[in-house]
C-alpha cells in the first residue's frame, strides 16, 4: 500500500515541475493535460500525506509498547496508538474512495441533448418540463448554459433542444441523466382526467477540444437553411442555419439558434464533435477485455432510467430503486439527492470490483 501511494506522490512531485517549464506550456494540448492531472493528484496527495503521517505515529507507539518500560509513556502510547487506529481507518476509507479510476471526461462541459419521446404534444411539454429542471439545477451550480439547437412542440415544450453546459465539473455530474425519463400524470389536453404515461430522453454528451478529436474539414459536408421556429414558419430569411455532416460516420449536428452562420457552424461543430468522441469511446471501451459497466454507467439511451409520478408525487430511480416523494422540488431543479444517491452506488459497486 505505502509503496503505491509513494509512487503517486512522485508522480505528483514529476506533474509539478513539469507544468512550470515553458516547452509544456508552449505546448496546449500537454499542458491541459498535464494541469488536469495535477488538480485530480492535489486532494489525493493531502490523504496520503496524511495517510503516511498517521501510519508513523502507529509504529512508534507500537514500538514505545514494545520496548519501553516506563508506565506512563507506556499509557501516553497506548492513548495515543487508540486515537490514531480510528483516526486511521477514517483515512483509509477516504483512500480508497480517492484511489477510483475516475473518469477522465467527468471535468469537461457538457452537450446535452433532450428528446420528446412517445406520447405526442404531452412528450414535448415534459421534454420542456425536463429542461426547465435542468436550467434551474445549473442555476444553482453557479454554471451556465447556452441553447445549440431548438425545435419546439405544437403545444409547448420541444420535440428537441440541445444546449451546452459550461462549469466545474460538469459532466462528472450530469452523466447520470442520460437515458429515458417517464412521465406519468394528466396531460392538459386529457377531458376525462385519465392518467398518461409519455417518455423523453436525454443524451449527456461530454464536450470535447479539437485536440481529443481530430476531424477532417473533408471528412464533414456543411448545408446550410433558413431557421424555422414552432410548426415549421419562417425566423428569417437568411440562410444562417447549419447542418454539418460527418460522411464517414453519418453522425448529423445542426444549430439555428445564432443570426449569424459563422457562430452557428461553431456551435455544431462543437455537438459533432461531441457525438463522435461517444461513438468512439464506445468502440474502445467494447474492446477493452474485462471492461464492467455498473448499473448507474451512462450506458444504452434507450434504457428507462427514471419515472415521475404526478398523482403520487413521488420520483423513482429505477437504476438503485431510490424513490423519492419531493417530485415539486425535484422538478424545480433539486436533484442534488439523485445525483448523490447515483455516485454512491457507482463508488460502491467500483470498491467491489475492486
């Protein structure tokens, strides 16, 4: 264990010099790397000192008892050596929770993309239920969002919306929302006050840098159209939508939500990319022999990961069979607990593996 955790402080000691020399940081790509390491060591390295400090204190209190013959530093030891097993099995647990491969995107921005699913005008109205929630949680994350591409529903909502989240940390948090949400409860359009179910995905995207991927302007095929707003009428009428698409995948982005074409090609550019890393990390993580998913992993989209139930205000998590009975405040963007409840079982099915 102490020469495992040496050789991290080592390789913290190397990161530390290495992000002060001006050839790394002339170097972006490295140097973003480089520094990303040295901010995931630095927590972890203040657990190990700690670690190594109490594991000294441990021995020397072993050996007082051992070898010492005087009562009371005999009894001082033994106090001493009772205090720091407790204290030392806290900064064990703490290790090992810190010593989980982490994921390497979870710091990135985000793409996120929300679907209406089945149950016609009443998807697209929880589609935009879905976003609303959203917003207010990024709100009260101190991070920001900008709209990439909108398509709203007949009756409010949207068919779809895609935007992209900027903060600390944020697809580390948001990941856990991809998959399929579910709606059960009286659609305003319902006469007889019946009880629907309607459904719509999200998709969490991490947000990547022309540096993790590389795509070949020959590789994308760029069309551009007039913006249209709800049922299909006219914003404008100059062609300032984008539609890229990247020919050897076949992965389609679009954005409309700019006046202006060049932002809107920035904007896409940014989605396709985004979408074609996920296509990519999954061919390599499908080739990784042994690679286990746990139950909570952004895995299939098309999985029901959540339902909200209106007339029961309850909300269940179906991946840890969590529910909840706060869906007011969940769906005003508290979904703190959900989030937290998912990272715990993700940690403790990774401690099992082992």
């Amino acid at each position: 264990m102490l020469d495992k955790l040496y050789a991290i402080k080592e390789r913290f000691n190397e990161v530390s010099a290495l992000i002060v020399e001006p050839s790394i940081i002339s170097d972006l790509p490295r140097y973003i790397k480089l520094n990303k390491e040295y901010k995931d060591l630095t927590p972890l390295i203040k657990v190990i000192d700690q670690y190594i400090k109490i594991t000294r204190n441990i021995k020397e209190a072993k050996d007082i008892l051992k070898n010492e013959k005087d009562s009371e530093l005999r009894e001082l030891a033994k106090l001493d050596l009772e205090e720091s097993n407790v204290l030392n099995k806290k900064i064990e647990a703490d290790l090992k929770l810190l010593l989980i491969p982490k994921d390497p995107d979870d710091s990135k921005n985000a793409v996120v993309e929300i679907r209406a699913g089945a149950g016609g005008d009443e998807a697209s109205i929880f589609a935009g239920d879905l976003f609303r929630m959203y917003s207010k949680y990024i709100d009260s994350k101190k991070w920001k969002y900008e709209l990439m591409d909108v398509s709203e529903g007949v009756s409010g909502g949207f068919k779809e919306i895609v935007f992209n989240v900027t903060g600390v940390d944020v697809y580390g948090e948001l990941k856990y929302e991809s998959g399929v949400h579910r709606v059960q409860r009286v659609p305003q359009t319902e006469t007889q006050g019946r009880v629907h179910t309607s459904a719509a995905s999200v998709v969490v995207l991490p947000e990547v840098e022309d540096f993790d991927i590389k795509l070949n302007d020959s590789d994308i095929k760029k069309e551009t159209y007039c913006s249209s707003g709800p049922g299909g009428q006219s914003v404008n009428t100059t062609y300032s939508a984008v539609r890229l698409t990247h020919v050897p995948t076949g992965v389609v982005a679009q954005c409309q939500d700019q006046k202006s074409q060049i932002k809107n090609y920035a904007k896409a550019l940014k989605v396709l990319r985004s979408r074609i890393y996920e296509i990519e990390l999954k061919k390599r993580n499908a080739e990784i022999d042994g690679q286990r998913k746990t139950m909570v992993k952004t895995g299939d989209r098309s999985d029901k990961i959540r339902t909200y139930n209106y007339p029961q205000g309850r909300v269940t998590d179906h991946r840890i069979g969590l529910t909840l009975y706060s869906l007011s405040e969940i769906v005003n963007g508290d979904i703190n607990k959900l989030v937290e409840e998912l990272k715990i079982a993700e940690n403790a099915e990774k401690l099992k593996m082992g």
